[in-house]
C-alpha cells in the first residue's frame, strides 16, 4: 500500500532528472513525505497563514485563489493530481496571501518545509530537481502572463481545454472563468460560439 502512495511521487520526481531515484533517497523521502487527507472543501491553507509545508497532490483537485479588493474570488491556479503544491508565502516565511482548497477529497503528501530543507541540503540529486522545478515555475508564469496579453480569452479557453480535457468536468465554470480572468457570462458565450463552430 505504502509503494503505491509514493509512487506517484517517485514518477514524478524521475520525470524531473530522467533518471531512477536512488534507494537511500527513496527511503529518505518515505520518512519525512507523510500522507494526510482533505475532504472536499477543506482548506490546506488560508490568507494570513504562515506556511510551513509543501505537499504532493496524489490524488484530487486543489484549488489556490485570493480575494481581491473588491472582495472577488480570484482563481490563480489548479493543482492536479501529479503536482507540487508550494507558494511564494513559503519560501519567503511571510503570511500566505492566498487560500488553497481543496475542490475533491484530496490525498496529498506533506512535508515541513524545514525537515525538505535538511533533506535537500547537500545533495547533488536534490539540487537537480529543485533547479528543474524553478525552471518549469518560471515557464509556467511567463506562458501565463504572455497569455494575458498576447491571447483573446477564446483562446486562453481552448489553450485551457487542450492542456486539462476534462478539466470541466471536475471544475465549475466560475472558477474556470476566474482563472481566464473573465466573467462567468463571457465564458458561456465563448462556449456558445464555439459550439457552433
């Protein structure tokens, strides 16, 4: 049981250095990533927080969002399944200005992010994956920015449904239209005009 709960996260952690996890590395990981669970709804963390772990999502749908000053739920980003769940509150040791829900019951595994820094302290294998994972952040928030102000929000949608296909199945449409950075209207008439086309 306990194999099948950290391989999602071994097959993630290889995918990031294309290479096999050494076992003493394995077992490192197995005594400081516990398992815990959220249900539907239950926040992992909230505004004013002070964080202190990151987690990888195993199982269910996360949600991070912020609420702006017009008290708008504002969607910033989805953790899928296979994703690491780390925010910028946590790195720089100061209040979360984000909530992070969970959107399904959710299986994830936890960290301190003291015990991850002790663990990672040192390790050349440890530095490789860290290194690919700033790299693939900075991707991601210059592909998103871009998209703000290169795509129609048409576009955004459909960019949207070819990276996550069912991602309206397992979302509803006003988060989906937060995250576009458009209205829940706009999007019901992007979706009604493409699917006429």
């Amino acid at each position: 049981m306990q194999a099948d709960l950290y391989a999602p996260l071994f097959r993630f952690l290889e995918s990031l250095i294309a290479a096999k996890i050494p076992e003493d590395e394995q077992k490192n990981i197995i005594n400081i990533f516990k398992p815990i669970r959220l249900n539907k709804k239950e926040l992992f963390i909230k505004e004013g927080d002070i964080p202190t772990a990151l987690a990888f999502n195993v199982s269910g749908l996360l949600r991070c969002y912020y609420i702006d000053t017009k008290s708008n739920d504002v969607t910033k980003y989805f953790y899928f399944e296979g994703s690491i769940i780390s925010y910028s509150g946590l790195l720089l040791k100061k209040a979360s200005k984000y909530y992070i829900e969970a959107l399904e019951d959710c299986v994830l595994l936890y960290v301190d992010y003291r015990s991850f820094e002790l663990l990672t302290q040192d390790s050349f294998f440890w530095l490789k994956i860290i290194k690919t994972m700033q790299q693939h952040a900075l991707i991601y928030k210059e592909e998103r920015e871009s998209s703000f102000l290169l795509e129609t929000a048409s576009e955004r949608y459909v960019n949207l449904l070819h990276r996550y296909p069912y991602i309206e199945q397992r979302i509803n449409l006003g988060h989906i239209a937060s995250y576009l950075g458009i209205s829940q209207v706009s999007l019901s008439r992007i979706r009604g005009k493409l699917r006429k086309i």
